[in-house]
C-alpha cells in the first residue's frame, strides 16, 4: 500500500503525488491491461 505524505501539501502538490503515483503504475500494466483499463475509462466518462 502506498505511504502518502499529503497531510501538509496544497491541493497541487496532493495533485502532483497522486499522478505520479498512477504513473508509475501505468508504465507497468500489460498491453491487455492498457486495454481494460481505457475500455473502462471510457465506458466512465473518464476519457472522452
């Protein structure tokens, strides 16, 4: 589980941890897990 350290940040900075975060983990997702993962985000609304 991640530590986060954002008690003491602004909103941008909590911003900023978190995307890195996610990309970290992104980078290491398989094509297929791309997929599902875009699939899903679309079918959310997250991705237009």
């Amino acid at each position: 589980m991640p530590t986060f350290s954002h008690f003491n940040q602004s909103d941008d900075g909590r911003r900023d941890e978190l995307v890195r975060q996610i990309e970290h983990s992104v980078e290491r997702l398989s094509v297929q897990e791309l997929e599902a993962l875009y699939y899903d985000m679309v079918a959310k609304d997250y991705i237009r």
